[in-house]
C-alpha cells in the first residue's frame, strides 16, 4: 500500500520496537539512512536496531554508530521492519527470514516492486536520505552533528557530490541545511576519495579491460572474478567508461564466478532501469543494475543486445 510521508512517520514513531535495514552491497546512501533513522529513534527513545546482511565497507569507517550494526543470525521481534532504499525484497537478504513484523519502505527507486507492507516512494527524490531529511523536517526536528552527517553523506554519494541529474534544487537545498547542522562537506568527501594505494593499482588492471562498441556509445570494463577476490571496491570505476566523450550507456560487468556475471549500466539519456529490470535487475532511470546466471561473454552478448535495442528506440 502506497503511503504519504506524514503517515510513514504516523507508522514509524507509533511502534514501540523498530528492526532498521537496507540492501546488501550497502553504500552511502543506505548506510547514511539507516545510521540517521537509527539516531533519530534514540533520540525519542524508541528501541531500535540496525540489521544488514553484508559487510560495511571500510570507507564508511567515519559514520557513527557502524558498530551498532548487526548481521541477521537470530529471529528478532519488533513492531515494525523498516526497509530503507531497497526496491526488493530480495536485497534486503536474510534480514526477512529472521524479523517478522509489518514492513514499511521508503525508497527513490523507480523499479521498486512493492514489496512492503506501507510504500512510501518518491522516484523524484536524489537520496532515500533527501527523503529521511524531509522526514525531520515535517517533523521539526533539526538533526544533530553527527546525523547530520549520516544524512549528507546519504544524500551527497547517491547525486555523485551533486553533479547527476538526480541533483534538484532541493537536493542542494537540503545539503546547505545540513551544513548549518555542522556537516563538514571536506571531511566527508575527504574520507569517501582516499583510498589505498592498492585500490588505485586494482583500477589499472580494471582499466586495460575498456573496450568501446556499438560506434562508440558503449563503454565498458571488466572485472575479472580474481581481481574481485582481492576485495576491492571497484564501484566508483564505471565512472571512467561513462566519462568517455559520445559514450551514450557505461557498463561495468563484475565476473562473479564462472557462471555468473553481475552488470552496472550508467547512462545519459536511456532508461537503463528498464534493461536492468527486464533481467531482474532495477535501479534509476540513469544508474541500474542487475545479474545474469551465465558466464561472462554470454552476459555480454545478451546486455550488448538489450543496449542496443534501448539505443534504437532513442534515436
Ligand atoms: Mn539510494
């Protein structure tokens, strides 16, 4: 069921318990989100928990509270499951077998499946934490430093530092009041640009695998499975094929193992949420995702056709 924001904050703040999650292969916007709510429900003095079914990144290591998130290994009771930028139930991994409670969403993914129980979903919005801000805005509440934090980071990662088309003049809006809360946009970009020296050396090995088709409107690079078995974040790399002048759909296909291959699209006008979708992927109209049960070169050939398809009809 589809509901507005002031009833999604009726939902959250009428449970006496809350489970907060997100999706697996969490990033700044999930973890900035959950973190804030987290601190938001402190604050009133709700009980809350933090549950994902992943590592955390190191480069989050600057959030607060990251300690405070557990791996789901037990049944939990709680009044309500609040599921925080995941557009399936399926990304939100064990967390669903192990918390039975009514399930409320907010997301800003236009391929959410509706899921939950309560949806409240705002395709338009940059952030799930554009959304979680707008929440303590309706609700009064000016957040402290540190949520601040969590929620400028949520918003700033997901609009790529305010340079996507995602960016609305809210968007910014919503960041300059963060500052005035105390957010140190150097700090946070600081913490979220360096890397290990060995990151930059995994982007090299990355970037030899560029390769530019379909008369130079696709872009993109492989990660081969023994490069991803180092553990390395390689997301930001699909930033270098989509920067490519005349480069219309950037993909980046991570060699999972063998026989499965998972794809990153990037686009500047095809609705690349619609390919992903239809192999049962999802994500925004410019940025998406999905997995294909075969080996890498099947993978290709069958996204290089949907590509392809998707570039016809926008001619
Ligand atoms: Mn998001």
């Amino acid at each position: 069921m589809n509901i507005s924001l002031s009833q999604a904050s009726q939902y959250m703040f009428a449970a006496e318990s809350v489970v907060i999650t997100g999706h697996v292969h969490p990033d700044g916007d999930c973890l900035g989100s959950m973190l804030a709510l987290f601190r938001l429900f402190q604050q009133k003095r709700v009980k809350a928990r933090l549950l994902l079914d992943d590592e955390i990144p190191s480069l989050y290591a600057f959030l607060p509270d990251l300690h405070e998130i557990e791996r789901p290994i037990e049944p939990i009771e709680a009044d309500l499951l609040i599921v925080l930028d995941a557009s399936d139930i399926e990304r939100i991994g064990k967390v669903r077998e192990y918390v039975s409670a009514p399930v409320l969403n907010l997301d800003h993914h236009i391929s959410n499946t509706g899921f939950a129980d309560y949806l409240f979903l705002d395709p338009l919005a940059a952030a799930t934490g554009s959304i979680l801000y707008s929440l303590f805005r309706q609700e009064g509440i000016k957040p402290d430093e540190l949520t601040a934090t969590c929620l400028y980071t949520a918003i700033a990662t997901d609009c790529g530092f305010f340079r996507y088309a995602n960016t609305t003049s809210d968007t910014l809006r919503y960041a300059a009041e963060l500052l005035d809360c105390g957010v140190q946009p150097a700090l946070v970009a600081e913490a979220l640009e360096t890397k290990p020296a060995s990151n930059i050396f995994t982007l090299i090995h990355v970037l030899e695998t560029l390769e530019i088709v379909l008369e130079g409107k696709v872009a993109c690079v492989t990660v081969a499975s023994d490069v991803l078995e180092i553990g390395e974040s390689t997301d930001d790399f699909i930033n270098y094929p989509r920067s490519i002048e005349g480069v219309e759909v950037a993909i980046m296909f991570k060699q999972t193992d063998a026989s499965f291959t998972r794809i990153s699209l990037r686009s500047r006008n095809v609705d690349v949420s619609a390919i992903a979708l239809s192999f049962g992927g999802g994500g925004h109209k410019r940025a998406a995702g999905c997995s294909i049960a075969s080996p890498l070169d099947e993978a290709k050939r069958q996204i290089f056709v949907a590509v392809a398809s998707a570039l016809e009809e926008v001619k």
